[in-house]
C-alpha cells in the first residue's frame, strides 16, 4: 500500500507551518478522495517534514517530495502515488 505524507505541524505566528497554510483541509480533502475510489493509498498525518517555509508539504513515500500544495494539486500527487502519473 502506497503512503502520502501530510505534514500537520502548526507553529506559533508569525512562523510559517504547514498547518497554518491549510495542510489538515488538504489531508481531509485527500483522504475523502481516497475512500470516494476505494484506492490502496494512506494518509500518513506527520508531524514535521523539516520545509515548513516551503509549506503546505506532502512526500509521496518512494517519490516525489511536493511543496505549495494547494488543492487542485492532490489529483496529481494521487496519482504518483498509484503509479499513474
């Protein structure tokens, strides 16, 4: 089963943090994907991937590492994440 991971770490303002950029709604928003097509992928919710100025992050395990994730980009880390993309 393929992973993704969401980074959900929330700093004290005015520190950038994932989830002060919205990766939890992204998280919820990939995860009803998910069980919306019934796919083998997990959401993995991690507390720090370490590029919090980079953030929103997610890390496709074995792949891609995606940076200024916004929600019209989880079709594409979805489908790395299946081998299609």
């Amino acid at each position: 089963m393929k992973t993704i991971m969401v980074c959900i770490k929330q700093r004290f303002e005015p520190q950038p943090s994932c989830a002060g950029r919205g990766s939890v709604v992204l998280a919820e928003g990939l995860e009803a994907r998910i069980a919306e097509r019934s796919l083998a992928v997990r959401v993995h919710r991690f507390p720090c991937l370490g590029l919090c100025e980079y953030g929103p992050n997610m890390k496709v395990v074995g792949g891609e590492l995606y940076h200024h994730v916004t929600e019209p980009d989880l079709d594409t880390i979805l489908a790395e994440a299946l081998g299609e993309g």
